[in-house]
C-alpha cells in the first residue's frame, strides 16, 4: 500500500527570507517518494527557524498533530538533522514510529526506526548533529565577542534609530530625539510620559511603530548612542537578550550622547525597583509615594507608609492604605488637589530662594570628575583584560576572577553616578517665582513635575488631621534635600 508522506523542510538562517535552501530540500524529498511510490499529502516547512536554539517550529508541531490524527504514516526530509538537533526530540519521533507506525526516510540515506540498528544510526546522528550545533553556536560566539572588543559594527537587524543605513554616520535630526529623551529620562520623566508626547509630535521607530515605554528603555540603555560597543550574549535557554550587556571597547561609530550619560541612564533604567509596564495613562496623582504618613503607632513612632491616590465619592484624596496584612496603619488622609497646589508653592518657594539654591549648589557632588575618570579607567582596565583573554595571554578562569572586583567596583560607583541625575530636573525650570509658576501650570505634565519635586524634597511627612481645621498646612513636614 502507498504511503501517505509527509515532507519536512526546515532551513535555521535565511537572511534574505528567499525561502531557495528549504524549496531545495522539498525538490529532493519529492523525487525520493516519487521512487519509493509514495504519496506526498502535505508539505511542512519551516523556514528561517533553528531546531538548535529551541525555538518554537509550528509546522513541525502541526506535522507531529497530523501523525497522531493518522493523516500521514510516513516523514520525508532531507537529513535527519533537519527533523531535530535535539536527542530528546528525536525519541519522539522514534516514540510514533512506534505507536503509529511511521516510516521516516531521508534523502541523504535511509533510516529504518523499526530496527534497533536503524534508530542507532538515527541517534548517533542525532548526537553528532547536537555537536556540531554546539560547537557552531561556540565558534559564533566568539567570533561576537572578538567583533566586539574590535569596536565593530553589529550586523543584521533594522537600522538603529539615530544613524544612517550605515550604521556609523549620525542622522541628525533623529540624534537630537535621541538626545531629548535622555534629557528627559536623566531628569526623572517617565518614559511613558515622553512616549505619549513622541506620539502626538509623530515620532516613530526605524520600523514606523510608534515608541513604546519597553522600546525607548532599550534604546537610551543601548550603549551604542554614546559611541561604545557593548557584548551581550544569550545563554541557549533565555529567548531575549539581557538589556545591558558589558561595555567592551569604543566603537568605530560615534556618539551621539555622552558615556557619562549614558552610564547614568542605564544604571537609572535598570535599578530593581523601577516600574517597567507600559502605562498609556497620565499619572493620576502627583505626589503617590513622596507622601508618608506621620501618625503615631501603638509604639509612639509614626506610621511612615507611602501614601497612595483613593478617591472617595469623587473626591481624589491620598490616603495610608488600610491594606490587610501591611503595616500601614489606614488612619490619615489628606485632599489631593488641595495638597498638590500647597506643595507647588512651597516647591516653587523654595526654588525661588538665592539662600536655597546656593545651598543646593553647594550640595552637588564634588568628586563628579574624579567618579567619572574612575569610571572610565575600570572600563579601560576591563577592555586590557578582555584582550588578554581573547590572546590567550590568560586563562578563562584568571579572566572571571580578575574582571569580578573591576566590575563590582563600576556597579557601584556607577550607581553614585545615577545618583546625581535628579538634579538635572532642575535644568531649564528654575527663573523668578511668577515663571516657575507659568511653566509649571502650562508647559509641564505630572512626569515632570513629579521629577523637580523629587529633586527639591526627599520626602514629605503628613500628619492626622486637626477636628477643628479642615484645611491645615501645617500638617506637612517637608524633609528638603538641603
């Protein structure tokens, strides 16, 4: 009786998506069943898609569908290796072979599943298609990595948003996007909030999608927007790549945003803390979190929790949340419209005082200078190791314990670095009170204004509320920055 083949083709790169290796493969395995006298009832191809890297193949999972439904007794494909690299996923071939009674035959020679020697010629071929993926996917490795360290171009993928085809000459006028949003998120903007302004002015990705929070994090944590090649290898089980990889060597290309910033954007978008959803809201309350509550606890000491934005009865307040099994004790609230506006003035107040900002100035870290030259000399003594390592001057094993101290020491300092970035709110606001005011009620949103009261206070301390008074502005202790 005829058998009912199925033909499977599967190519793992095809750059130009031409589809020519796979319709090649399906030439082959058509000519081999027209010898053997079988029937071909359906082709599965999966193009472009690498059985090595794990991948999901649907048209392999679709054939594997129709064996167990008993539309085809018989797979057809080029090499064994183009049904899998894996040596669990050959056993389930030879699993419906069994079961089903497939047949599996190959153009590059036979293989009987129904003997014991013909699924041991399957799985020795299986096993040293595994190796050979392995020591490709090595060998690719390194080659990344040597590509690296040399500062070249990466190839593949779209055009990187800020440079030419080329991917070396700056286009300007998306450089200076780039640069405005660095601006933006270095002075504590969302970037959602930046991403909804990019929206309404028309401002697109390379591929004309609009900008999402997740898209413009990966592009202002890319270390190439400030001239430097950075290395970030995938392990075989994650499906993404890492967000920050290790900075290696100076590109061949140049920037477009300093290192200095972009050591601090990339330490800001990566602390374990920070909120990464994509929010298409404006945030509703300003001061969510930079509120605490200051009433006493059983233990004379205040409360202390973070106050949150509750409406009650359409009226928006912040309130200690009465949240079961948190120490928060649910008892202050406060009008959030009515506190907005107090703490604007005295934010506005406070940034309009000559004693205040001299103070301020005062405060800005001396040792900017000397953390960035320190900065950077790790990042030089990184790249010198690196290229000893890639000489064979030192062991895999002398690398990983000589970079450990280096590296411990560059997420630290870079850490204070990032440190620094609130202040930088401040640019471009500060004038007489009347213009604060104006740029404040018109020209700001919530993002932003948000980001200058985060720069002028650490925390704002609201105490219960008086019986007698239904508005106290002395409820509120400001803990200023100076």
């Amino acid at each position: 009786m005829s058998r009912r083949a199925a033909i499977y083709c599967r190519i793992s790169q095809d750059r130009d998506g031409a589809g020519l290796g796979v319709a090649r493969q399906e030439a082959d395995c058509r000519a081999l069943c027209e010898r053997k006298g079988w029937q071909v009832v359906a082709v599965y191809p999966d193009n472009d898609v690498s059985a090595y890297s794990g991948a999901p193949r649907p048209k392999w999972q679709e054939l594997l569908e129709d064996v167990r439904a008993g539309v085809v007794d018989a797979i057809v494909c080029w090499h064994v290796d183009r049904l899998t690299r894996s040596p669990r996923e050959l056993e389930d071939v030879i699993d419906l072979a069994d079961r089903h009674g497939v047949e599996l035959a190959t153009v590059t020679g036979e293989i009987d599943l129904a003997t014991p020697t013909g699924r041991l010629i399957a799985r020795m071929l299986g096993a040293a298609a595994r190796h050979e993926a392995e020591h490709k996917a090595e060998r690719q490795r390194r080659q990344r990595r040597q590509a690296a360290e040399a500062g070249k171009v990466a190839g593949g993928g779209t055009r990187p948003f800020g440079y030419e085809d080329d991917r070396m000459t700056i286009r300007e006028d998306e450089a200076e996007v780039v640069r405005e949003a660095a601006r933006r998120a270095l002075a504590l903007e969302s970037l959602a909030s930046i991403c909804r302004d990019f929206h309404k002015r028309g401002v697109v990705t390379t591929g004309g999608r609009p900008y999402t929070a997740s898209s413009l994090r990966r592009l202002l944590a890319s270390a190439r927007i400030s001239g430097r090649r950075e290395h970030r290898p995938r392990s075989s089980w994650e499906t993404t790549r890492p967000l920050v990889g290790e900075i290696v060597a100076d590109a061949v290309w140049p920037g477009i945003i300093t290192a200095e910033d972009s050591d601090r954007l990339r330490t800001l978008l990566t602390e374990p803390g920070r909120r990464t959803f994509d929010g298409n809201g404006a945030r509703s309350y300003l001061l969510t979190g930079i509120l605490h509550c200051a009433k006493p606890a059983e233990n004379h000491r205040a409360c202390g929790w973070r106050m949150v934005g509750r409406p009650r009865s359409g009226v928006r307040r912040y309130v200690c949340p009465n949240t079961p099994g948190v120490a928060s004790c649910g008892g202050t609230a406060t009008n959030a419209e009515r506190t907005d506006n107090h703490v604007r003035d005295m934010v506005l107040a406070a940034l309009a005082s000559e004693q205040f900002l001299a103070r301020l100035s005062k405060q800005e870290p001396s040792m900017d200078e000397e953390l960035l030259a320190e900065i950077r000399a790790d990042e030089e003594e990184l790249e010198e190791l690196a290229a000893d390592f890639g000489a064979r001057r030192i062991s895999r094993a002398e690398w990983m314990a000589a970079r450990t101290p280096f590296e411990e020491r560059l997420t630290a300092n870079r850490a204070r670095l990032a440190r620094i970035s609130p202040r930088s709110a401040l640019a471009g606001f500060l004038g007489s009170y009347e213009d604060m005011q104006e740029r404040w009620q018109h020209k700001l949103n919530d993002s932003q204004r948000r980001a200058i009261v985060a720069a002028t206070v650490h925390r704002i301390d609201v105490l219960p509320a008086s019986p007698r008074k239904k508005w106290d502005p002395d409820r509120f202790v400001f803990d200023w920055v100076v």
